[in-house]
C-alpha cells in the first residue's frame, strides 16, 4: 500500500486529466473573447472546435461539432 500522502499512479493521471480540461476550458474562453476567427483542426484535418467569430463567418453562427 502507498504511504500516507503519496500520489498513486490513478490519481496522478486523474489530476492531470482535471488539468487538461481546466487549461482547455480556458483556451476556449480565450479563443472566444478575441475577434479573430479561430479553430482547432486534429491531425485528420477534421474541425473539432471553431470560436464564435469563425461560426458567424462560416456557419451563420451555427458551430462545428466534432
């Protein structure tokens, strides 16, 4: 058994897993407060997120879902 106050393997991933999804939280945040058009393109060239001004120039505000 792991000694009292020390990290095991599960959740250290769980809180980089948790950090992750607070970083990428605020990239979106980021992403949306700028008046430049912005998307997130995956390694297949697939759009997997796109900010509120690339919505309103390409999809007449309607976003992209992955």
């Amino acid at each position: 058994m792991p000694a009292e106050g020390s990290a095991t393997p599960q959740s250290e991933t769980s809180a980089l897993v948790s950090q992750l999804r607070q970083s990428l939280g605020l990239l979106r945040v980021a992403f949306d407060a700028t008046g430049e058009a912005m998307l997130i393109v995956d390694s297949e060239r697939q759009v997997r997120w796109v900010n509120q001004t690339a919505a309103e120039l390409w999809g007449g505000a309607v976003f992209l879902c992955a």
